[in-house]
C-alpha cells in the first residue's frame, strides 16, 4: 500500500518563524529571547491547549466580565442586540478563542457553560473535551474538535458529570474508548469516568479525604496525576503520593512524603512533569519531578495580606520499581504557580508563576520573571539555569504550551476577580507572548534537522503500537552521527494552574538509520510498545541532533 504522510509543511512554518524571529525580539545566546505576538487576544487564557491543526484553544470563565469579542448571540439562542444589558452581559462576549499559530490570528469562539478552573484531556482523534467548572458548567462536558475550515466550535455533552467539579484533574487512559478519569474537586472527595464504566456515578477516594487541609484552602485541588508505565496513577496531593489501580479502585502503594514544609497542590500550586520515558530501559522507569509550592500559612496569611516567600525545593522519585526515595535540590529562587513543560531536548523549562504567597485572587506578589532550564542528566548542583527575563507578570491564571515550531507560548495572568486594567496591583493581562528556547537560534540552524516528514505503511489513520514507521528528514552531511541523533515524541496537554495535564514525552527506539548522498536521512522507528507508555492519539515528534531539535511533525499513535 502507497505511503501515507502525517505532516505539514516544514518549509513553510520555518519561514513563518524565521519572520517573526527577525520582526521581535533581540539573541541573548544561552538564555532564549522573547516575542510579543499579539498586544491583545481579547481572552485571559485561564486554559489552553495545541491541536494537531497547529491552533491553540483558550478559554476563560463566562463571568469574567466583557471580552474582546462580542458574540451575535448567546448560546441559548438568543441574540445579543447591543442594547446598555447586552453590553454589560458577559453571555453576550466570546470566552474562548482560536489562534492561529501559522497566521498569528484569533477567531472567537462561543464556550456556552461556565468553564472556570475546570479540566481537560485530548482524545485519540485530537478532540479536546473539557470537563467541569463553576455554576452552569461545574458538571458539563464540552467538546471541541478541531477543524481546517476555521468553522469548528464548541459542544456541549448530552451527559452530564455525576457531580460538580470545579478545581479537578484530568487523565487519559491507556484504553480503546478514550476513557478519562476525573479527579477530584472543591468539596468533591472522589474520582469518575467519562464514559462511565458501569452504574456508578463516582468512586470515593479516601486518599483525598486524607490529603485535605480545611485552613489551606484544600492544598489537594488540581491533585497532579501521571499515568506510569504499568497502567496503574500516580497520584500527589499536599504532600503525599499513592500509586493507584483504577480498575481496583485501590491504591496499590503509599510512597514517602516529599520533605519539607508547605504544600504543593492548589491553592499551593506547585507544578509536576514525568521526565521523559526511554525505549533504552523499556520505558519502564518511570520518575516524577515536583518544584515548587507555598509555605506552611500562605493562604490565611495572604488573606490578611501577607505574602509568604514561596518553596524553593523540588523533589524527584522513581516511582516504578521497589525503592522510593525523594532527591531533593533546590531552584535559584523560590516559586510557585509555574508552569513545567518537557521541551523535545528532555531539558525541563520552569516558566510564570510567583516567589510569594498562594494561588487565588489578589494572593500573590513578586512576579517570577525568569524562566529557568532544568537539565535532568546533569550532576546534582549543576542542572538549573536562569534564562532570559520577561517583562510581563504571568501571575494566577496565566498558562504556557510548548509550540510544534519550538517556541513556547505564554498567555494569561489575571489574579482580578473580574477583568480589571486600572487601579489594581496586577492588572488582567491580555498580552501573548512566545519564549524561544536558546536551542532554537538562528545560529544553531546548520545543525538543525530539516524538512522533517513521518511516512506510515498501510494505514491512514496513524501507527500502531510496537510498530515500525519511516522519519525522512535532512541533515548536513558533517554535522550528526547516529549515535547523536534521537527522536522523542510528545503528547500535548491541557494547560491550566501550573498543571499540564496528560503531558508526556517518550525517546523512540530507532532501528536503524541510512544516509543518502544529497544529506537526506531515513531512520526506522518503533512505536511504542503499549497505550500505557503512551495512550493513543497525537503526538509531535522531533528529530534531535546533538541537542539541536528539529521543528516537530505530528504521528498518531492507535490501536489496531
């Protein structure tokens, strides 16, 4: 059967890059540089979230007061006349957006329930469904497949949650149906699935009952979630962390506490990735790094309006295997409310976020402005560096995605109750921005792999699991031996308070490797082994060169 082509044109989104390179901001070798992108997306972006169509979904809460957009109508029908009512009815404004990375546009989009601090997964065939959030949406399911026409929009669910969830986290699971779980909520002890898996509405989850604080605000919201490799959720809140079996509804191990005071779960808020799985161990070592946090009292002493400096520790564990202990570092200053994303290096970028006091309105100061670059193979002491400042305070609901083109996206910050640009400390910031990486510069481009393409036999649909699929791409004959260059692919998650949700990054086995003559190179890839390494749907795979990454195409990962 005729090779299928999953990509889209490397040529093109590399001169779209190299022109808003060349249109922004200046180098500082080592430390990335910044780009402002647009002085105005119309929508804080308390969420966000890539698809396979190289858009990015943000939404914010419907009550958040009058956006940049105003809709026709409102969702239940009726039309938005631009009466004094209209105007000042926050229904009659657009609360989500499109935007389009390739175009730099945004097009608004019609969200209809109430999406604060809610949840989300993106499911095999790169639908994102959102799930929960406050008042008409704290137990609605909304999808929103992505579409080439530019004329795809939200839907609401038919089905409902079976309780309200607001605060919550999402995870896919490794299983056919595009199951996720939900986890958790404000005064919601417990966990269910979409779809269901039988007459049960939810699952009680003692561990969360446990890990509540009742003066910190919870200090268990948002609980971070990670899928191991064995199938089973790795599941932290506050301080603590089990190793779960959903299918049991039992926790299977109790792992040790992470040393030190405070808390790392909202309205704590510290931040969380898996560290990129390798085909090397057989994807079988699974470690968790966690950074960041408030101390012991941030969030009645920010009440009072004192704002306590926040953790400056991170902690690593491997969470597969039988000996679990946390090592322990600490970043060059502390943090919280950060966003972790895996860049396609496997170097961790530490982005936003504060150095004092707690998540929630008007309960942080000290805008973290630097990102930092967490390097995971390095020495103890020697894996942190601080990288190029921002100007722009990307405070509570302020959110970051890494980008197929390399760049980072930066949008957000509101800690207002409602939108507010006068007269308070931080006003809502409506700015968007894009990190650029060191790695990504113009001076590094003779060794950047080039025209990247993923070629797939017997299937357009996408890979199956333990599968062989063709990466061609182009390489400068000088530049690159086999053995410097590896592939890594990369879920994109669901952003919001400093969680990525089903973030994921694995390295890719390769087979083998043949050079032409005319610098063009053919590397055979495996794809991995099971959903429960990496659940089906797509993934961005880069070709990295010496540490020097490649724009990434997309590859979708099924069951066959």
């Amino acid at each position: 059967m005729e090779n299928k082509q999953f990509h889209f044109s490397s040529k093109f989104l590399l001169l779209a890059f190299n022109f808003l390179l060349s249109n922004c901001a200046i180098i500082v070798l080592g430390k990335g540089k910044w780009q402002l992108l647009l002085n105005n997306t119309g929508v804080v972006a308390m969420h966000m979230a890539l698809t396979h169509h190289n858009t990015v979904l943000m939404s914010d809460q419907t009550e958040s007061g009058q956006s940049g957009y105003q809709l026709r109508r409102r969702y239940n029908g009726t039309r938005c006349k631009g009466t004094r009512s209209d105007l000042q009815d926050s229904s009659c404004y657009a609360h989500s957006i499109e935007y389009d990375v390739m175009k730099n546009k945004i097009r608004p989009l019609n969200i209809g329930t109430n999406a604060w601090c809610s949840s989300g997964s993106i499911l095999s065939n790169g639908t994102l469904i959102q799930t929960g959030g406050f008042g008409s949406g704290s137990r609605r399911i909304r999808y929103f497949k992505p579409c080439k026409n530019g004329h795809c929009d939200w839907r609401q669910g038919k089905k409902v949650l079976s309780v309200n969830r607001w605060y919550a986290s999402n995870q896919l699971l490794p299983e056919k149906d595009d199951r996720i779980i939900v986890m958790g909520g404000r005064g919601v002890f417990s966990y269910e699935f979409v779809p269901k898996r039988s007459n049960h509405e939810s699952y009680n989850l003692p561990f969360l009952h446990e890990t509540y604080d009742r003066n910190g605000g919870g200090n268990n919201l948002y609980p971070i979630m990670h899928l191991s490799s064995d199938g089973n959720l790795f599941i932290f809140a506050n301080r603590d962390s089990i190793l779960f079996d959903y299918k049991r509804n039992k926790a299977v191990k109790k792992y040790p506490r992470i040393p030190g005071n405070g808390s790392r779960s909202y309205p704590s808020t510290g931040s969380s990735v898996i560290l990129p799985l390798d085909h090397s161990n057989g994807f079988k070592k699974v470690e968790v790094m966690i950074c960041g946090g408030a101390n012991y009292g941030a969030f009645s002493a920010a009440k009072g309006g004192r704002f306590l400096k926040g953790l400056r520790s991170c902690g690593r564990m491997v969470i597969t295997g039988n000996k679990h202990k946390w090592e322990m570092e600490k970043m060059p200053q502390s943090r919280l409310m950060s966003d972790m994303l895996l860049l396609p290096t496997g170097h961790v970028l530490i982005i936003n976020g504060v150095k004092q006091g707690c998540a929630g309105w008007d309960s942080a100061s000290n805008p973290s402005l630097e990102p930092y670059l967490y390097k995971p193979k390095k020495t103890l002491g020697r894996r942190f560096s601080v990288l190029k400042s921002t100007k722009i305070a990307r405070m509570y609901h302020s959110s970051a995605i890494l980008l197929p083109d390399g760049r980072v996206l930066i949008a957000g910050s509101n800690p207002n109750n409602k939108y507010a640009f006068n007269n308070v400390r931080y006003p809502t910031e409506l700015r968007l921005e894009a990190f650029v990486p060191a790695h990504m510069g113009e001076e590094f481009d003779h060794q950047r792999p080039r025209n990247v393409s993923v070629h797939i036999n017997g299937s357009d649909k996408g890979v199956g699991y333990g599968a062989e699929f063709s990466v061609h791409f182009f390489l400068e004959k000088k530049n690159g031996s086999s053995k410097e260059v590896v592939f890594t692919v990369y879920s994109p998650p669901f952003n919001t308070h400093s969680t990525s949700m089903n973030q994921r990054m694995l390295i890719l086995k390769c087979k083998k490797m043949l050079r032409g003559y005319n610098g063009g190179v053919n590397a055979v890839l495996e794809a991995p082994p099971s959903p429960k390494v990496a659940p089906s749907g797509y993934y961005m795979l880069s070709v990295v060169n010496n540490g020097i990454p490649s724009i990434s195409q997309w590859v979708r990962f099924i069951h066959v």
